[in-house]
C-alpha cells in the first residue's frame, strides 16, 4: 500500500472520533450575529472533507451542511482579478501587508496615505477587488465569478443563498461606509452599490466541506486541478494567494494558526475554514462557532490537532 492511501487509510479511522472531540470547543465560541441570517446556525455542528489527488474523500462529521464561503471567496476573486488584469494593476489598488485590526476595520484607512486597504482579504480590500473583475455590469461579473468557483469546486450546482445575500445587503452599512470612503479616495471606481452587490454576492455563494475541499486541492497542486489535469490558475497567482492565506487568511488569528497548523488558510464568519498540506492534500472544515477571532473554535481546534498528528505543517 502506498504513503498516500496510508494516510488516508489513518484518517478515516481517526476522523470521526477527532471530530467529536473537538465539538465541544464549540462551547466556547459563539456564532456570527453580526450578518442575521448566519446567526440561525446550529452552533455546535463540526464536519471536516479532505481530498487527495486520486479523488479520494476522507470526511467526517456535518459534512452534509450547506454554508456560505463568507471571506473564504476573497482568495478566490483575488486570484479572478489578477487573471484580469495582472498584478501590477491589482496592487496599484490594495496592499500587501497585514494589518493587525479588524477585518472590517477602516482605521487605518483614514491613518496611512494613501488610502490604499492594507491586503485584499480584509472588507475593504475584497471590495475594491469586486471592482477590478472583468464584466459590464454587477450581474455579468458575478457570474463570473460563480462559473469560476464552479469549476474550481468541479461542481455546477454552486449558487448565491438568496437569504445570506439579502442579509448581508441590508445590514452591511459598515461596508457600505468603507466602499465610499475609498470611492471619495479615488480608490474605487464605478457604482458603489453594484460593487457591493457584486462582493455580497460572492460572500453568499454556497458550499458543503466537500467544495472547499476541491476547491484548496487546485490551490495545492498550484492552480492545477489533478482530478483532471486541467491548469485553471496560473501558478504566479496561486503563489500570492498562497503567501496571503498565511500571512492574513486567518484574520487576527493568522499568526497563531501558522505557529499551530503551519498551513496555508482562509476563514469565513459563517465557520468555514479552507486549507490544504501543499502538493498532498485540500481539506474543508465548517464549525459555525467562532472564536474570537472570527474563527470556527472547533475547527481550529481540529485541524491543529490534524497537524500534528499527520506533519502537515509547512515549516
């Protein structure tokens, strides 16, 4: 028996008792008020999918609960507007750095000159990633980009929970705030509302684990889907994705998930985690309980665990 179904092997057999003893973490979270509709989830739910390049599932728990990616998607429209336009006119607009605030902070906005957001998966940095994608209206670029997460998730039935969508337009003020502060700025361009429609859109975009599983096993073969081996991402942008996960995918928590897991990450306030072990493994884990942080509390738990039980970290 090979190394890779040796460990696949192991991880079915230790996944649904690792699973379970990592629920009660959620105990000491809470899930995400700030968006209503995400506030309607069962607090205590954990499911975990990772997928080998063979295609072959390991998963346990809630794996069968459908969520929204939430922040999970600005990985993914960042890569979709460095296709579009490349990287210089990317980082004309957003930063590169951490910010060591709030994802949806826009302190440092008014602080640093220019008003340039920090990085594009802090709220203020995504929206202006929203604008760059290609498309002549809101409707054509998010379609887009659900065609893209489609094929990267190698599944056609993906789609924009019409409720979290609703949510999150009509309580988003604070966004709404940053998306004309930086439109006053001169750093966005075009209609602020349809940008926002556009951002909203892509946060409310559907998933189960098994998605996000597939989706971060063509972040792990570098923008390579192996199940078929088609290049969907040039490798360049896969590499800046990749360097942003580590350093900000995690929100405050990045730091702390990079010394505990050691894996490239992105989190989503509706307890989504994507990550994956770098030319093995793409793994998705929902716990909708979040630490304080924004991070699912049982998820972490789970993978950090999972990290070290395997030697999945990086470093």
């Amino acid at each position: 028996m090979n190394k890779v179904n040796q460990e696949m092997d192991r991880l079915d057999s230790l996944l649904p008792e690792w699973v379970e003893n990592s629920r009660p973490e959620s105990a000491h979270g809470r899930v995400a008020v700030y968006i209503p509709e995400l506030s309607k989830a069962q607090w205590d739910l954990l499911g975990i999918s990772v997928l080998n390049a063979d295609g072959r599932y390991s998963e346990a728990g809630d794996t069968e609960f459908c969520f929204t990616l939430q922040s999970i998607s600005k990985v993914f429209t960042l890569i979709l507007a460095l296709m579009d336009h490349g990287e210089e006119a990317v980082f004309a607009k957003v930063g590169k750095e951490p910010t060591g605030d709030n994802f949806n902070s826009m302190m440092k906005l008014e602080l640093i000159q220019p008003a340039i957001p920090f990085n594009p998966l802090i709220n203020a940095g995504a929206i202006v990633i929203s604008s760059l994608i290609q498309g002549d209206s809101a409707q054509q670029k998010s379609e887009r980009i659900l065609q893209f997460f489609r094929k990267l998730a190698g599944n056609e039935h993906l789609t924009v929970d019409s409720e979290v969508y609703r949510s999150e337009r009509e309580t988003g003020h604070l966004n709404r705030s940053m998306a004309y502060f930086l439109l006053d700025k001169g750093i966005l361009e075009g209609n602020v509302e349809e940008v926002l429609d556009v951002y909203f859109r892509h946060c409310s975009i559907q998933v189960k684990t098994a998605d996000l599983a597939r989706m971060a096993l063509v972040l792990a073969y570098n923008g390579l889907n192996p199940l078929t081996g088609e290049q969907l991402i040039p490798r360049r942008y896969v590499q800046i994705a990749k360097t942003f996960m580590i350093t900000c995918g995690m929100y405050n928590g990045s730091g702390e998930f990079a010394i505990g897991a050691g894996m490239p990450a992105k989190s989503g306030v509706s307890g989504g985690i994507l990550t994956f072990v770098p030319g093995r493994l793409g793994i998705g884990v929902v716990g909708p309980s979040l630490n304080a942080k924004g991070n699912s509390i049982a998820g972490v738990h789970l993978l950090e665990r999972l990290s070290r039980e395997f030697d999945w970290s990086m470093f």
